[in-house]
C-alpha cells in the first residue's frame, strides 16, 4: 500500500503529516489501484492480453514510443513481446477505483473542513486548500461537492490570514471552485467577499494581486456579477491602472484587461472606466449600441473633464457621430449630443476635427431657425460654434447653406448681430466670441467689419460695455480691440456719446484686481483709437482717465503689479493710451499742463529701458519726439535790458550781456518738467542706444525723436554737437547704410543732410564711399522729396555741384 495526502502515489513526496493524516482518516491504497508506469491511481485502467493493467493514457504512450523507435511491442512489466495492442478495458477495477475515491475524498474533505480555521496551522491549512483545489481541479462534479459541503465560506475565511502564503492559495483554491460553475460565483458573491478580493489588487505583494486579478476575471464571466465587481469602489479605477502599469507583469496585465472587457456588459460600468481614463468602451456603445444607449452614453461624455488629447480622439472617433445624432435625433439624443460636442469643442485641435466632420452647417441652421431648439439648448450651440470659429481654422472655405455662403458672409454676420440684440446675456457673450474669433482672422475681419458697417450695429456693440455681466462686457471689449484698426474713428465717434461707455473702459482699466484679460483689452481698444482724435482726448481728460492711466503704469514700473501673463499687453496698451496726450499739445493747454503736472517727459524716458517690450520702446520714443517739438515753443527766452543813452547815441559804446544757463538748443531756459527739453532730461543718449535695435519701428521712433534737436526753429548747429557728444553720429549713419525700411530711410536721409551742413562732419563723410553710395541710391529711387533732401545731402559733400539745378531749390 502507498498513499499521500492529494491522492497521487510518490513515496518521495510524502511528508510526515500527510502520513499522519493517512494513518488516520484515509483507507488502505491497494497496489492493484495504482498504474506500474505512472505510479499513480488510475483512472481509466485497461488490460493487455497477458493480463497486466495500465493507465489507458500511460500504456499507449509506452507503444507509441515502441513504434517510434523501431523496436519491438513489449509489456513494460514482463518485457515479453506482445502479439496485439489491443487494450481491454478493466471497468470492474476502474468503478471499484472510482468508489474508493469517492471514499477516500470524502474523509480527506472531512479532515480539509476541520483544518480550515485559523486555530489551525498554515501547513494543515495548506495542505486542506491544495486538496480542495486539487478535488475541483480534477472533477466537476467535486465542486457541488464542495459547495454542499459549506467549504466556500471557509475558504474565504482564510483570506483572512496572517499568512501570505495561505491568503494566495486561498485566493487559488477558490478559483478552482468557481470556475465555470455559476452557482458557486454567485456563492462566493454574498456579502463582502467581492470587496475583500479587490481589496488584494492594491496589496504590495505581487503574487497576491496577480491571484486577485485571475479570480475576478472568472466571476467577470458572470454577467450577474459584473455590476456587483463595478459597484465596489475603486475596484474598476485599479484595474484601469493596472492595465496600464509597466510595473505589473504581462499576464496579470492582460488579466486585468480581459476582466475589464467582460465588465463592459453594465452600462455603469462603462462609465466608470471613460471617468477613470478608459474611454474606448464608452465609444464603441455611441458607435454601435442601441439608439437609448447612444443617448446616455453622449449624456455622459458630456458630463467627463477630458485632457486634450483624449478631445482629439473623442473627435476622431465619435466626432461624425454626435453631430448625425445633433442633426436627426429627438430633442432628448439632440441635447446629448450638443452636451458631448461642447466638451470635445473646447479644445482648438478636436474642434478642427469637428469643423472637418461638418458640424459647421448643422450648428449654424440650429443657431437661425426660430423653434429650432429651446433657448437653453441655443446657448450650447452658440457655445461651441465660439469653440470653432475661436480654433482658428479658416471657416471662411467652408459653405454653409445655399449660394456658397460661408460664416462671414453678409447675411449671416447680420443674423449673428441680429440674434445679440435679440437673446439673452449668456447667448449673447457666447456669439459676441463668435464674432471675437471672426474678427481675429485677418482674412475674415474685413467681412465682419463690412457686414457691421452696413447693418448699423456699431452704437448697439459699444453699449455692452455698460453690462454688469463681466463675461459678456469681457466679450464686447475684445471684439471692438479687433475691429478698432478697421474702424477706429466710428468707435471712437460712438464711446464720445453721453451714455458713459468711455467711463465704463477706464473702470476696466483702474480695477485694483491684478492684470486681466478684460483690462488689457480695455487698454489695447483705447490704445487704437485714432490718437489725433482731439474731442476724444479732450473728454479723456475731463474724465481724469490719464491721471488713472499714469498710476497704473508707474505701479507696473515699480513692480507693485506682477505676474500675470496679461501684463505686457496691458502695459502697451497703457503707453499708447497715455501716448495720446501729446499729440495735442499745441491745441490743448490742459494736456500740456497734465504731462508738467505728472512729469509725462521723465516717465517716457524711463520707459525708453523696458527691454523686451518692443511696442513700449516705440510709443514712448514717438510721445518724446511730441514733446520734444514742442520745446522750442515752451522754453523761456531771456528778456533783453534796454539799451543805455550812450548805447542808443553811440552805438559803439553798446555790449550785448552775456546770458548764462541757457538751453544750447532751444536757446531760452529749458527743464524736462516745464519744456520737455530732452537734452535737459538726457535723453539723448537713451534714444541713440535704441539706434541699434533689432525693431526697425524703434529705430525710426528713436531717429525721430532725435531729428527734433535738428528741427527748423532750433539752433541745428547746436543740435549736431550734441548729437556728437552722444555720440550719435555713426549710429545715425549706420541707420541710412542698413536701409531696412522706406519710412526708415525717408527720415535717416533728412537727419544726415542736416548733420552735413556741420563742415567737419561733411569733411569725414565726404570720404566715406558707403554713405555716398546710399545717399547716391536715395537720390535715384526714393519719393519725390527724399530725392530732394538727398540731392541737398549730396551737395555737402560735394558729390553733386550746387549749380546743378535738377530740382527747384526748396530750402
């Protein structure tokens, strides 16, 4: 006899408790049962015809290697030759077999359901565990067995355990038992057994995650248990992870991936794995799941946050789909849709994709046809034909409706501007974006402009910057900035009315809030108007706005308002608004007094440093060439003492007094604060550093803040010195060599001709074949008048004679 605890027969694997356990509770192993071959209890003995008997699977694997190698058939026992293959079964031995098992199992599950407490110790627990497995393993028939037996239950105590190792095999074990047997899933289903197993796949152990993981992808075979496995939190966000971690070896991986396929069968499951990161379940039921399931599932997409890239695949995949849904279905699917749309809409890539999809013509007859939608489903088509136009495709080549109309056409600008006036805040901020977009492209800006021109909505847009609501004025705002470079002066004629828009822009801007959006477009649309508008500027300065203006730009100076990515704009549009002031200063005493009063002069020459912000450097530069010009009328001239009587007797007895601390230049008392002098405020060799920017607009707002000390009605000879003694000169030639613009050349031709009149400086040019030659190309190719200042230019230098007579002499 021979024996060992699972039934097998290996006298080497025998341990001593499994003898124990033999000795006691199992019945005598015959040598009769056992297969000479195999060493193990047959299962399906059959006899040779000299009457020896072997395991059918055993003894036609020894003939077939017989066969194989060429030698002859011999019973493996006698080693006798054998006339015939023929095996006979032994049914007699192979029931009698059978009902020892029987016997033999049921004691040994007696024992295995003794030994599965946690009084035990973890080798009889073990050894009960790999009995059970191994019964169940082995027959189907033995898990009802075990199922009357009340074994689940304690088996799933054991998942209980101190012991890792009898936690994974009790994990194992009950694998077997459920396996393809629905009424033991639905066994182990009660209570919190599910939770406890899915507890296991966030355990440090590998080895117990990956058992975990096997058991639920059998009861996920179950349909019944797929809602209970989903229902148990966090269950479906850890095997999403799962199937995703580099960490976790490839058989649990795709575990974990086939568990969530079954899954799939619960609808709430599905929208569990889209909010956990797995969306491609929830795209397959828009794609191809029943018109009800299509409708709850677009619902829900439109409830999920979506990173970017996952709203370009949403966009891909189901992108068609959801705008045929928009188009054809009942009022319920179309809200869905629209709900799903205006989520992947909000990402400048997926909406693109969408435009390309074709949901422009569907979106816009929405928008247009009265009764179409209710008002509360128009605001999310308005909000995603903003998403669109606002991509920056070029919706303009794409046709909507008949006659090849395209968005910007005439009649649909007009319907857009018509339905503003028409709905309510939240519609209205979202189609004044959609003309925000429109009028951002420069190839559709000119159409929205035409189209506002001709339907007189010009007074109606300007009023919403009135509103309370911050979003829609934001919106306003933002669209009159873009529309101000086309249509300045209407604006500027309709923000001089009574009803306060003009006030309301620079609340905008004096809001102590940080840096926003709404103030820096505020600031940009100031910024374009028409900045000779003198009524404009006058009602500005009524309104006390440079003052505000002023000390929003000395605190970003000074750094008190920091940080916000709006800030560059903001501040050039500041600088250009304050600008204004000095283009009025021989029409206007109070703006002359304002930039004395708040030493205007000074904090544009401060602002002549602000690397980096090319628009600032320009307009500061520009509003210092303003005040620079009007120095010589602002400078203070000596006042003369009258003549003696000798002096007015005998003329040669008078001596004119010598004056001192007079301006070099402007030839009268001059200081930065009073007279805006900019050799006062040396700012001169501030403005010839800038000679060498990289912007040709600063260069030329530089030059022409410097060509003031040259102006008629200064002393011009004074104005080279100083240019020399800043040394300006050679930057000054260098500007007429490089030649970068018309405009540049225009105003470096009309500085060095009046730098030649100075012989010495003619003297070193004269010599210099690079200011020739460009001089030379000025006097051939440039306008009328530059040709005339450089045939001048050329005169000094001698390169032309002064008879030559080719122009009239203009002075």
């Amino acid at each position: 006899m021979a024996g060992s605890w699972d039934g097998s027969y290996d006298p080497g694997s025998q341990s001593d408790d499994s003898h124990h356990f033999e000795r006691l509770h199992i019945e005598p192993l015959y040598d009769a049962f056992v297969c000479p071959l195999t060493k193990q209890v047959m299962r399906d003995p059959v006899t040779l015809e000299n009457g020896q008997t072997f395991e059918r699977e055993a003894i036609e694997k020894w003939f077939k290697e017989c066969r194989e190698s060429g030698r002859r058939l011999v019973c493996p026992l006698t080693q006798k030759e054998l006339k015939s293959a023929d095996l006979n079964p032994s049914i007699a031995l192979r029931n009698t077999i059978e009902e020892w098992t029987t016997r033999n199992e049921a004691a040994q599950l007696d024992m295995a359901r003794r030994s599965l407490n946690m009084n035990s110790s973890e080798d009889d627990v073990l050894l009960s565990l790999r009995f059970i497995q191994r019964i169940c393993q082995k027959n189907r028939s033995n898990k009802h067995v075990v199922r009357n037996a009340d074994l689940i239950p304690m088996i799933v105590d054991m998942l209980k355990s101190s012991s890792r190792k009898v936690r994974c095999k009790a994990l194992e074990t009950l694998l077997a038992v459920v396996e393809e047997d629905e009424d033991n899933k639905a066994i182990l289903a009660e209570g919190d057994t599910v939770r406890t197993i899915v507890k296991f796949l966030s355990h440090e152990q590998s080895k117990e995650r990956e058992e975990a993981v096997s058991l639920l992808y059998e009861l996920s075979k179950s349909e019944a248990l797929c809602e209970k496995i989903g229902s148990i939190n966090g269950a479906v966000l850890i095997l999403v992870g799962m199937t995703s971690s580099k960490s976790e070896n490839i058989s649990t991986v795709e575990k974990a991936d086939k568990t969530l396929e079954n899954l799939e069968k619960c609808e709430n499951n599905v929208r569990q794995m889209a909010e956990n990161g797995r969306l491609q379940p929830l795209l397959t039921q828009i794609l191809e799941g029943p018109p009800e399931t299509k409708h709850s599932m677009a619902a829900y997409l439109g409830d999920l946050v979506l990173n970017n890239d996952v709203k370009v695949h949403v966009a891909k995949t189901v992108g068609e789909s959801l705008i045929n849904i928009m188009k054809s279905g009942n009022m319920q699917s179309r809200e869905a849709a629209l709900k799903a749309l205006n989520q992947i809409s909000s990402f400048d890539a997926s909406s693109k994709v969408l435009i390309e999809a074709g949901i422009l013509p569907p979106l816009v007859r929405d928008l247009f046809t009265v009764g179409q939608l209710p008002m509360r489903l128009k605001e999310v088509s308005a909000t995603i034909l903003s998403n669109v136009v606002n991509s920056g495709y070029d919706v303009d080549s794409i046709p909507i409706g008949t006659d090849h109309q395209t968005l910007v056409s005439e009649d649909n600008v007009h319907n857009l501007l018509h339905l503003i006036s028409n709905t309510g805040p939240p519609i209205e901020c979202k189609l004044l974006q959609v003309l925000v977009g429109l009028t951002n492209s420069p190839t559709t800006v000119l159409n929205v402009v035409a189209a506002i021109k001709s339907s007189g909505a010009t007074i109606s847009l300007v009023q919403f910057i009135e509103v309370p609501q911050k979003d829609l004025r934001m919106a306003s705002i933002k669209l009159l900035q873009n529309l101000s470079p086309h249509m300045g002066q209407e604006l500027a004629d309709a923000l001089r009315g009574t009803v306060g828009q003009l006030s309301g822009l620079i609340r905008v801007i004096s809001e102590n809030t940080g840096i926003s959006e709404e103030q820096a477009a505020a600031a940009g649309l100031l910024a374009e108007l028409p900045e000779r508008d003198l009524g404009l500027t006058r009602q500005m300065l009524d309104e006390g706005a440079f003052q505000l203006i002023i000390s929003r730009v000395v605190k970003i100076k000074q750094g008190d308002i920091r940080g916000t990515r709006f800030v560059t704009p903001f501040l050039e549009g500041l600088v250009r608004v304050l600008a204004r002031v000095t283009f009025v200063l021989s029409d206007e005493p109070d703006a002359v007094a304002l930039c004395r009063e708040y030493g205007l002069a000074a904090l544009f020459i401060d602002l002549l440093q602000t690397n980096g912000i090319d628009n600032v450097q320009m307009v500061s530069a520009a509003a210092l060439e303003n005040l620079s010009l009007e120095s010589k009328n602002l400078t203070r001239l000596p006042e003369m003492p009258p003549p003696g009587v000798c002096a007015t007797i005998f003329p040669c007895f008078s001596k004119q007094p010598v004056i001192t601390g007079l301006c070099r230049v402007h030839r009268g008392t001059c200081s930065l604060k009073e007279s805006f002098c900019l050799l006062e405020g040396r700012a001169v060799h501030k403005l010839v550093a800038l000679l060498d920017h990289t912007n040709a607009k600063v260069v030329e707002a530089a030059l022409a803040a410097l060509s003031t000390l040259l102006d008629d009605g200064v002393d011009i000879e004074q104005g080279v010195s100083v240019l020399c003694e800043a040394e300006g000169i050679k930057p000054i030639l260098d500007v007429l060599l490089e030649k970068q613009t018309e405009n540049l050349r225009r105003r470096a031709v009309w500085v060095v001709e009046r730098l030649l009149r100075n012989d010495d400086i003619a003297y070193e040019v004269s010599g210099d074949q690079n200011v020739s030659t460009a001089l030379v190309d000025a006097f051939h190719h440039a306008d009328y008048r530059t040709r005339q200042i450089a045939e001048r230019a050329l005169k000094h230098v001698d390169k032309i004679p002064n008879f030559s007579g080719i122009f009239p002499n203009m002075g």
